[in-house]
C-alpha cells in the first residue's frame, strides 16, 4: 500500500471529517479494510473517492459501509467505471442513510436500470439535496424516472 494511500486511510481512523482519495488506486483486496473503516467512522463528513478504480466491486464495499455510517454528508464517486450493478448497490445504501446531503455519481458508466434505482432512493432520502449524474450512460427513459423522483422529493 503506498504511503499516500495509508496516511488518508490513517486520516478516516483518526476522526478526520474529510478524506480526499482522489486518484489514488485502489486494490481490491484494498476496499475490505476502507470499507470498515468508513462505516465505523463517526467524524467523517466528506469522503472523495473520484477515479479510485472502484469499479462495482468497490461500489458495493462502499455501499455497505455507507449504510452503518451516520456522519458522511458529500460522497463523490466519481470517474470510476461503475455501471448498473454499483450504482443499484449505492442506492439501496442511499435509503437507508438519513446524513448524505450530497452525491457525485458523474462520469461512470450508469445506465437506466442505474438511474431507475437512484430515482427510487432519491423518492425516498429527505436529506438528499445535490445527485449529479452527467456523463453517464443514461437515456431518456432514466432521466424521466429521475425527474418524477424530484417531483415526489422536492
């Protein structure tokens, strides 16, 4: 693991409320640990994980830890190939958490199935105020399931 990697990791156990992990590779074997660390976190508010080859692997470990974790407000995920499965993982998390006020999900690869299951969670997330989803794979059949979702959440 590179020093950079595990002074951030370092930064989420030690009650920092940002952790900014962008660009920073991860590892699959590298997403248990993180994944744990983040949902034990009670300080965290701001967690960047913009191009961290998460991929649908990390998005579910992500995912996971996002339902114990009751501090995060802003999650970026951002430029990391996440498609239908990831996001779905991401928006079940998105339903449950009662903090996330704001969620960058832009430049993967997410599609209608993807859209369909945030517009579900943003229906259902009060706190939810920002979801920026630009540079996706998503037609108009997601966007109109996004739109009424706002209408229901507004």
């Amino acid at each position: 693991m590179s020093a950079e990697k595990e002074r951030l990791i370092a930064a989420v156990r030690g009650g920092k409320e940002e952790a900014d992990f962008y660009c920073i590779t991860f590892e699959k074997g590298d997403w248990a640990p993180l994944g744990e660390d983040i949902a034990s976190s009670r300080t965290l508010k701001t967690l960047i994980l913009t191009n961290t080859s998460m991929g649908d692997f990390g998005a579910k470990v992500i995912a996971k830890a996002f339902t114990s974790n009751a501090s995060i407000t802003v999650l970026w995920v951002s430029g990391n190939k996440i498609s239908d499965a990831g996001a779905i993982e991401l928006a079940e998390a998105v339903k449950i958490n009662t903090t996330l006020k704001m969620l960058r999900f832009d430049v993967n690869e997410i599609g209608d199935a993807g859209a369909k299951a945030l517009a579900d969670a943003i229906k259902s997330n009060r706190t939810l105020v920002e979801c920026n989803l630009f540079d996706n794979e998503i037609s108009t059949v997601g966007g109109h399931a996004l739109v009424d979702a706002l209408k229901v959440n507004s």
